[in-house]
C-alpha cells in the first residue's frame, strides 16, 4: 500500500486547525437549515436544554475551504 503525497490524517487532527474549521462550518450548516425551515435550535444553556430561535443564534463566517457544505 502507498501513501498519499500530503499531510497525513495523524498530522491533520493534531494540528487541529482543519477540524475546528470543519466544525465551525457544520455549525454554519445547521443554524442556516433551521432558519431556512423555521425551526428553533436545541441547546444547552446553564445545565439545561433551551430551545431558541434559530435567528437569534450569531451565523460564523463562511470558510471557503467548506463552501460545498452549504451547496
């Protein structure tokens, strides 16, 4: 078996910036899903679960690594 040219998976989740960055993306998706639906978000506030309207959530910025998340 050869290897990719290129970082290694280890290397990639312990730098751990294109994680973060996969999951701030993620969390882009789904707040903009709920918007898109109408729905509240579920989440956990202060020891309990809340639901809150998916408008009143801050939308991070779109990283275009991920744009064909949200495609």
């Amino acid at each position: 078996m050869t290897r990719r040219a290129g970082k290694d998976i280890e290397s990639i989740i312990m730098d751990g910036d294109i994680p973060n960055r996969a999951m701030v993306a993620t969390q882009r998706a789904v707040i903009l899903e709920h918007r898109l639906r109408g729905l509240p978000l579920v989440l956990w506030r202060d020891g309990k679960v809340e639901e809150v309207p998916a408008d009143s959530v801050e939308l991070p910025e779109a990283d275009p690594l991920f744009d064909s998340v949200e495609s």
